[in-house]
C-alpha cells in the first residue's frame, strides 16, 4: 500500500509479481493433474478406499479387516479412510486423492447430475434411517416448525433427502424443514442429540440403535417417508479408474458380495470381526444385535435408486435424474436385480 | 505531538479529505517529485496501476479456464463466476449471507471491544489489572479463536450466541494488546503538558492518552476484524449453520455439497471485496486522524 520512497524497490517488485503469476498458476495446473487422476490409462499402484462411520459399511469393513483385497492384489497399496459425510469423500475424489468412495445416494446422484463420470459397483444394503428425538416436545414432525435443530450428515445427504420426502408427506412442504437442518457427522449427532443440544437427529444404523437404547424416539423412518425398503449406501469409483484397473474393480464387488454373504448367513462370526476391526469401541454381542436388526438388510441389489433420485429431482436438489437405474450402475450389478 | 500538529490542521484539511494527495504534512514525500523519472508505471495514478493489474490477473485466470481443459467441478472461470455473483446478489442469497454474517461479527467486535477496553483501562489505572492482562493475553492471543468453536457449541448451543462468543475472544486480545501498548507508550512528556495545565481523569484519557495512542488502537482494531473476519468465516464453515439461514462461510459449504463451484467462487469474492471495503473505511479514519495529525504516512 505504502507509497515507496526510491524507485529501486519499485523495479525490484516486478519479478516478484511475475513470480507469484508463476506459482498461482502452477498450483491450479497441479489440481488439473489430480482432478483428473482418477481416470489415468495405467493399473493403479495404490487405491485409496473412503467409508463413514456405521455398520452400513460392514461389507467393506469386512473386506478391510480380512484384507481380501490386500491379499487378492499382491503388490497394490490398499489405503482406507474414514471420512464424516459423502461430500467429503467425493472431494477426494474429485481432487484424485481417493479412488473408491463409499456412501448413501445424496452426494452420489448430486455428483452424477453435475457429470461426475462415476458408477456405482456395487450397493451393500437396505436400511431404514430414522429420525430420532429425545425431547416429549418433539413427537411429530410438525413440531419441528419451532426451529429445533435436526443434524444430519450434509444437506445433500441420503438423510436430507429424506427429511424433505417426509416434509412432504406431513407437512405439504418438502422445504418447510430445511432451516432446521445442521451438518453433524453420525458421531457427533449422537453425542449432540443425547446432552440436549439437538431437538432431533436424523442418522443411520447402529447410532439410532444407540440413541434408542438412551431413551430417545422414532419420530419418522425412511421406509414410511419412501414407501418401503431401499438402498443405504453404495460403492463407487469414475469409470476411468474402473476401466484401467478391472481386476481390482471385479475384486472389490466380489469382496463386498463376500462380505453380504457372511453379514446375512454367519452374523456371530461377522460381529465377532465388526467388533475386531472397530478396537473393542462395540462388543460382538452388540454387533450381532446391529446386524440382525430389522432395521437392516445386508443385499447387494439396487433398491429405489430412480423413485430417489426423481424426487431429488422434482425439489431441485439436482438438474437431471436418470430414467433407468441401470444408468448408475456398472455392468457387473446392471445384469442383476433392481430398481 | 498533537499540541503542535493541530497548528498544521488547518493547512492539510483541505488536500487530505478526499484525493490521496500528497499532503504538507509529510516532508520526505517531496523529495519523491524528483525520483519518478524512468518508469511510466510509477508515473500512472494509484487506481489506474491497481485496476490496470487487477485486469490483468482476470484476464490470465479467464485465460486458464478457456485454454486448460480443466474441469469445471474443481475450478471456475472469472466469467461463471460473475454470473454467479449476479445471481447471487439479485436472488438475495449472497446478500442474506453477508448481511447475517456481518451481523454477528459486528455484535462479537462489539463484545470484543467493550472488553478490551474495559480490560486496557484497568490495566492503565491498577498494577493487579495489568498483571491481569498480561497473563490473559499471554494465554489466550496465540490460541487460534476456532479452537474454542467446540466448547462454544457444547456452552451455548447451535446457536449464532456460540459464534458470537467465538469471535468476541478472537477480537478481545489483538485489540487490547495493541491499546494497552498504545497507552504505556504515550510520550511521558506529553503526559506531564497534560497533568500540569489541569487535565486529570477522564479528560486526561480523552484529550492526551486517546489521541496519542490513536495509531496503536486504530492497528488494534484493523488486527481485531481481521482476526474476527477470518474466524467468523471458518466457524461457518466448520458449523454449517450459523442458526437462521447461515452465512458467507455457509453459503461457500453449501454450494460446495451441491458441487456449484462458481457460487463457491463468488462467496469467496465477496469476501475479498468486503475485505478491501473494511481496509478502505480504516484508510479514511486514519487519514482524518493520525495521519493528518503527522503521526503516521499516508497509504
């Protein structure tokens, strides 16, 4: 700003913007690099795997803690991270930092509307997500109309989605809760909702368990906002990566698929390594009693994805929702079942 | 010395009002006359050389966006970006933003101030006060205010009061380090003028310590919103809502969930703007006030 004395310094400032140029240019040219990393023409050395928190993940924690894919790609760096909302994860994808992103519908098809070229490999289950109150004052929706703060993932997650269907079937606005909407991770919202600083929580297995068992209530579920059971969360990576790594994209569907099977036929063995994985934070007896939930239904088979993403669509959350769900899909799971 | 520079007011009230021109009271500034031989840029006017690089620096990021074949889920062109500022601005959305989230800096700057200033009088006046600040600030300046945003939340709730709590602890320090400073640094001599022809108490605070540490508190203050602007912006975006219907921090968050990257662009703009806006006010206060007193040299 200050107005320089000799005119030597002025001079001297010159290389110093041109050089600042340089840099800021280099730096916008690195992210190019990285956005488009996903795609690249050569097998990967290192995948990066994104999950939440939530037993929604099992099937891949499964596969994490018996590193069946560790094992089933010899010479592939397999890293797994834990991330608090879909939007996060795909940043990372975006940026080219994560390969495989894992997560509800929301921040996928917000994503795919925007041309994300990703697909889905597979899907891991069907859960009904609640809305959980623990204070008498919130009995139904209606009496959210007092401001009461509902956390929730994102405002582009799966559980916004559903808040906005059950506005609309209660209260005939789809948006008359959305100044009520604060962004939590699961963790956090439960943490939150329990000390009394949330007048509601709308999250996902096994955290609305917790919050049950805490004294906390049912005010709506995502099987009566949609009518009926549908996918939670899915896995899935850019159609780049998928085409030039497809070992490892046939692995990962089949380690999921692995890993439905042993959620649905062998629930104590797979408790046993849930409760492995998770450091002893929950026992297998919990686990068990997690999975075995009526609330959940560990299923490879696409489930809803078009009644979703319409409705998405139709309040505006995205521009264009697919006509077919097979288009969300990639060949491996379009084969199957699904709607 | 403000007794012998008020004489000069009058002189330099007529060319310090409204253009940046050289005043009388600077006397090396008139040795710059002769030194801006050579270059043309230094002999362009201070808007025209600002403009003329601001073009330019748009120009080389239009530039990048047309000719890289960068996606635009990851980066914006300077032309979608104006379109998304227009938008923003004619539908109200980025103007409901800026206006709640300069709602609840200007209430935490508020605290902030009141408290420092409280604080710095105590430490003027009493040996336990000062002792007192020196610790406080010692203790807290350094902590990043966003540090507390967790046990602000869990105190006050999901509410605007945790992040006014917030930002008044991020403005309360810079603020009264800079005063506290200001005062113990006043001329003693100045001082003794002050005490001998009969200024005591408030007077004394009001017509020698406050326009002698003028400087001191004007760069307290300038520190205090910007600590307070920075804070204000990562605790929306940290918190998501910021109660009602969120500000600049979340709109930015907000458009980022929905992948609508000129409108992160354009929350990011106005930032700026309303950036260079603040440093434009504080560069008239000071050049009716310290400046034209010759305390400082003009911006």
């Amino acid at each position: 700003m200050s107005r320089e004395p000799r005119k030597g310094k002025r001079l001297r400032r010159l290389p110093a913007v041109a050089l600042a140029l340089v840099l800021a240019l280099t730096v916008a040219a690195c992210g190019e690099d990285g956005a488009g990393g996903g795609g690249g023409g050569e097998e990967a050395t290192k995948i990066s795997i994104a999950y939440q928190p939530g037993i929604g993940y099992a099937p891949l924690l499964l596969a994490k803690q018996e590193k069946w894919l560790e094992q089933g790609l010899p010479g592939v760096q397999i890293e797994w991270r834990q991330l608090d909302s879909g939007a996060a994860i795909r940043d990372g994808i975006l940026s080219g930092d994560i390969q495989v992103g894992s997560g509800g519908l929301g921040p996928f098809l917000v994503g795919w509307a925007k041309g994300i070229d990703w697909k889905i490999i597979s899907t891991m289950e069907n859960m009904d997500l609640w809305l959980m109150a623990k204070d008498e004052k919130y009995q139904t929706l209606e009496d959210f109309k007092d401001g009461g703060k509902i956390a929730m993932p994102a405002p582009d997650s799966i559980q916004a989605v559903v808040l906005r269907r059950a506005a609309e079937n209660e209260l005939g606005d789809a948006t008359a809760l959305d100044e009520n909407i604060v962004s939590l991770g699961h963790p956090d919202g439960l943490q939150a909702l329990l000390s009394g600083q949330l007048a509601g929580h709308l999250t996902s297995p096994p955290f609305e368990f917790q919050e049950q068992d805490k004294g906390a209530r049912q005010v709506i579920t995502s099987y009566d906002a949609f009518g009926g059971p549908h996918t939670f969360n899915s896995v899935f990576m850019r159609e780049g990566f998928h085409d030039s790594n497809p070992k490892a994209a046939d692995l990962l569907a089949k380690s999921i698929a692995r890993g439905v099977a042993m959620l649905r036929d062998e629930p104590k063995k797979a408790a046993a390594i849930l409760s492995e994985e998770s450091g002893g934070a929950n026992s297998a007896k919990e686990f068990e009693d997690y999975i075995t939930n009526e609330a959940v239904e560990y299923t490879t088979e696409p489930n809803g994805f078009v009644k979703i993403a319409q409705f998405m669509k139709e309040i505006e959350l995205i521009e264009k929702a697919p006509e077919d769900w097979k288009e969300l899909v990639f060949d491996n799971l379009a084969q199957g079942n699904g709607s | 010395m403000p007794s012998s520079s008020r004489t000069a007011e009058p002189a330099a009230a007529g060319s310090g009002a409204g253009t940046p021109t050289p005043g009388t009271t600077l006397p090396q500034r008139d040795v710059k006359a002769p030194a801006t031989r050579g270059s043309y840029w230094a002999r362009l006017p201070v808007v025209l050389r600002r403009t003329l690089l601001l073009v330019g620096i748009v120009a080389l990021w239009q530039a990048y966006a047309t000719l890289s074949d960068v996606s635009p889920l990851v980066f914006s062109a300077p032309l979608d970006v104006a379109r998304a500022l227009f938008e923003g601005w004619t539908s109200g959305d980025l103007a409901r933003a800026t206006v709640l989230t300069l709602k609840i800096l200007g209430i935490g700057m508020g605290i902030g101030m009141l408290a420092a200033a409280i604080l710095t009088t105590l430490a003027t006046w009493t040996r336990i006060g000062e002792d007192v600040l020196v610790l406080l600030t010692s203790m807290l300046n350094p902590l990043p205010s966003i540090a507390i945003l967790p046990l602000a939340i869990l105190w006050f709730g999901l509410s605007e009061m945790a992040l006014i709590v917030v930002i008044a602890n991020a403005v309360t320090w810079p603020i009264a380090i800079n005063v506290s400073m200001g005062f113990r640094t006043v001329n003693p001599t100045i001082l003794a003028v002050g005490r001998n022809i009969g200024l005591r108490g408030w007077r004394l605070v009001r017509d020698v310590l406050l326009p002698a540490a003028l400087p001191h508190i004007i760069s307290g203050l300038k520190t205090g919103w910007a600590f307070g602007w920075r804070t204000i912006i990562a605790a929306e975006l940290v918190f998501g809502v910021a109660g009602g219907g969120g500000g600049l921090g979340n709109y930015i968050n907000k458009s980022r969930y929905f992948l609508e990257i000129p409108e992160v662009f354009a929350g990011l703009v106005t930032i700026a703007l309303i950036g260079i806006a603040l440093e434009w006010v504080f560069t008239l206060v000071e050049r009716r006030t310290v400046v034209r007193w010759g305390m400082k040299a003009a911006t």
